[in-house]
C-alpha cells in the first residue's frame, strides 16, 4: 500500500475528530497480518511484533500517549516527520533513518495508522530471504 504524505490523512472539517487508534486495536491489526509474533525480548515494557523471526514494530507499553516505532522508507519518513510534526519523529532507539516513532492513541487519524502499520510489514516482508517469503506465502492468515 502506498502511503501519499502530500495527501491529507486529517479530518475535512475543523470541528470533526478523527477516528483515533487505541493501543488494543494497534496489536489485534498487527497480529491479524500473516506470519507475525509478539514478544516481549527487552523487557515487559515494550511490545515487539515480528513476520518471520524479522522486528517490523514495537511498542512501548509505559509511554503515554502510546507510541509505536514503525519501519518506514527514508524519503516517506522524513516527508510524514515534516507533515505530522510532533506526532511522527525519528525512530526512538533505532536507526532514525528507517524507523519513525508514531503516536498511536494521540491525533493521528486511524487509517494513516493503519497504512504506516502496513507498511512497515511489507518493507520487512520485501526483505526477508526467498526460503522465508516461501514459508510466509505457506502460513494460512
């Protein structure tokens, strides 16, 4: 899924919400995704998804609001830093040029959640070795 930063993901009308993410919807989309684990290997604090053995999430249960460290392109993560400044920013204790740090129970509408969830998925799918895309394509979802 291709993710538009010049397209406004922000409600049409100034009074209007938009549909917020909560932390228990952010893992059932996550786990619902094929080949994918959780795991707690840094400690009870921070929730970490994986697809095939390989990190495309985590999440860090003691930060409030919640946010979420999501693999992202180095061109689209800098244009999302710009547009949703304060809400999507460098990648906390990761390399900051692959990997923004999303708010997900703040104001960012839960479609973009969403579409940076799967994207992060498909760029470390895109990765994997073909032995492994080959078990991931056998998984039933």
């Amino acid at each position: 899924m291709e993710i538009n930063p010049k397209k406004s993901h922000l409600p049409k009308k100034v009074n209007e919400k938009p549909a917020i993410m909560n932390i228990e919807e952010f893992r059932n989309f996550c786990l619902s995704k094929n080949g994918v684990t959780e795991s707690f290997p840094f400690g009870e604090e921070t929730l970490v998804f994986k697809v095939m053995g390989k990190v495309f999430a985590l999440v860090g249960l003691d930060s409030h609001p919640a946010s979420a460290n999501l693999k992202c392109d180095p061109e689209k993560a800098i244009e999302l830093r710009e547009e949703y400044d304060g809400l999507i920013v460098p990648g906390y204790h990761m390399n900051k040029k692959h990997w923004n740090t999303v708010e997900i129970e703040g104001n960012l509408p839960h479609q973009l959640l969403i579409e940076l969830i799967d994207h992060s998925y498909n760029l470390v799918v895109k990765g994997l070795t073909k032995k492994l895309k080959a078990e991931l394509h056998n998984i039933s979802a």
